[in-house]
C-alpha cells in the first residue's frame, strides 16, 4: 500500500507527542548509565590484583603504566596504576585482558577538564581512600 509508512511514522510521532516527557535536570539530576557502559576512570579492586601487567600489555595505545614490587615471599603488590585519560579509546581491552577482573569502568561520564594534569588518574591511590575514609 502507497503511504504505509507514513501513516506508521506519523503514528509514532503522534504516540511521543502526547507520551509522558523524560527530562533530566542535569546537575540536580544524573543520567543513570547502564551495566555495559565505558567511560569514567578504571576503578582497580587492589585486593584481587595479581600484579600481572596484562592490562598494560593489552591497552594499545599506552595509557596504562603500572609498577609492581616483589617481596620478600615472591608476592606482587601493586605500588602505582597509572591511567592516562587523554590517550585512552575506552575500547575496553584491558578488562577483557586482567584474568581476576580486577578492573572495571566506574559510571561517571563527568571528563571534562582544563589542564593535562587532570587527565592522570593513579586507581591505587583513589583505592586506598575508598578502603579507608580516615586517610
């Protein structure tokens, strides 16, 4: 039938016109972002972290630098975990890469910044003041 598209897209229009309203009043309020979502800085849990540098290795563009200290007992601990915002595609390779899961993209899409300086994010240290809220 001629025009059977226009009446279905007319027929869409008409439903979103007189259809509730979604707004956000954005600095009130915050789009919630879904579970699949890549963006924000890389959230480290440094208890689970084996010290195995495939995140780095896997990343592309260099944007993760990490350094690793061994112990006395041959036990890796995690001593800087750097993430460089400015080079970073968020393609999501060194997620897929760390073999515990250790990272994972937190859901804040709030990147904006002035200076270089802000775009070097350390996940150990912004770790350790989740752990601890007295340091």
């Amino acid at each position: 039938m001629w025009g059977k598209g226009l009446i279905e897209g007319l027929v869409v229009t008409w439903k979103h016109f007189w259809g509730k309203k979604e707004t956000f009043y954005y600095p009130e309020q915050k789009l919630p972002m879904t579970e699949r979502f890549r963006g924000g800085h890389l959230v480290l849990d440094d208890k689970k972290c084996i010290g195995c540098k495939l995140c780095a290795m896997g990343c592309p563009n260099a944007a993760l630098s990490l350094e690793v200290s061994v112990d006395e007992n041959k036990k890796r601990h995690m001593e800087s975990y750097n993430h460089q915002l400015g080079r970073c595609m968020y393609c999501d390779l060194c997620i897929e890469a760390c073999p515990v899961h250790a990272i994972h993209w937190d859901k804040n899409y709030e990147q904006a910044s002035y200076f270089k300086d802000d775009m070097s994010y350390d996940a150990v240290v912004e770790a350790k003041k989740r752990g601890n809220p007295n340091e």
